[in-house]
C-alpha cells in the first residue's frame, strides 16, 4: 500500500465552486479530505491527502471543475508531518527561543512555504493559520536557534515569494514570553 503522505490544495474564490471541487476531488482518486471550508474574504479550500498520483489527480480533476474561480494550487509530493499539527492549533511550545514568521496572500502559497521552513531547518512549527480572521491572508510560525529560524525564515519566504505572494517575513532572536500566548 502506497504511503499517504503527500497533499494537495485548491484556493477558490467562489464558495459555491468550492464545493463543486471538494466533489470532483473525493470522486476522481483515493483521497482523504483533510480541509474543506470557506476562508475570509469569501474564499473556499478544499485540501486532501493521500499518495501522490491519487493527489496529483484529484488535483487536477478539481482544477477542471473549479475552471475560473482557482486562485492558487499545489501538490506538495512528501509533506514535512509537522505541518498537520501545526494547521490543526495543536502544536505543544513551551517556550520560544527565535521566532520566524512568513505571511502570504494565499493560503497555498503559505503551506508550501511552511512545508519549506519545516525541511529547511531544526525548526518546530508552532502555527499554520490560514486565512480565518486574516482577510484572506495566512501566516506560518516557527522556533528553533537564531541560525536554524533564519533559514527556515528564509527557505518559506523564497518559497512563497515564487508565486509573487509573500507579504513579509521576521526573525526575532529573543522574543519576550508574552508573545508565546499570543501565537495560538
């Protein structure tokens, strides 16, 4: 049995083309829906799991059905496996030592991003928020030594940067505790 470990997301503008997608997706390949919501700014994402032909099909029936309503897709092959806690708000950090962020305007543009600061480096994600409460944006935190969050920083920045998304990127290298509860 092949191994579930890639994903792939389609960002709509449409609400009602979103459901549409989530259908064809689930339809065409042996996926797992991990998300499927509306999102700020009147957006809807479908994201799924499984292996990577099932994914990268699903993918691309969804894009057929989604025709002009797609703002962004990925299929990412190997996904770092921190990035399911991290999307989830489940991720445990005790304390920060530097913290990174990268903010986008898409929500694929930043999981990818995310997925890139996780391999890049000896960083923990802290956070994957995708677009709710963020008109449309999404961000992706990160902690580790001042070296390994700057390249993490780094590494999801170019990534997001890529599809000409990136809205900013920070390392702080001594962050005060208050802002651990301000993360999650």
């Amino acid at each position: 049995m092949a191994a579930k470990t890639s994903i792939g997301l389609i960002e709509m503008g449409s609400i009602a083309a979103g459901f549409l997608v989530a259908d064809a997706m689930l339809k065409t390949a042996d996926v797992s829906l991990v998300l499927s919501r509306t999102i700020c700014s009147g957006k809807y994402m479908v994201l799924i799991r499984g292996d990577v032909a099932a994914v990268e099909a699903a993918v691309q029936a969804g894009s057929a059905a989604g025709n002009f309503s797609i703002i962004d897709t990925f299929v990412i092959p190997n996904v770092h496996e921190s990035i399911f806690p991290a999307i989830s708000g489940i991720t445990k950090v005790d304390e920060l030592e530097a913290l990174g962020i990268i903010e986008s305007f898409s929500v694929a543009s930043l999981i990818e991003g995310a997925d890139a600061m996780a391999k890049s480096a000896n960083v923990r994600l802290i956070e994957v928020r995708l677009a709710m409460a963020l008109g449309g944006k999404a961000f992706a935190s990160c902690t580790g030594s001042v070296a390994a969050v700057t390249a993490a920083v780094e590494a999801g920045a170019r990534m997001v940067g890529r599809k000409g998304l990136l809205v900013n990127k920070v390392v702080i290298p001594q962050p005060r505790p208050e802002l651990l509860n301000e993360m999650i």
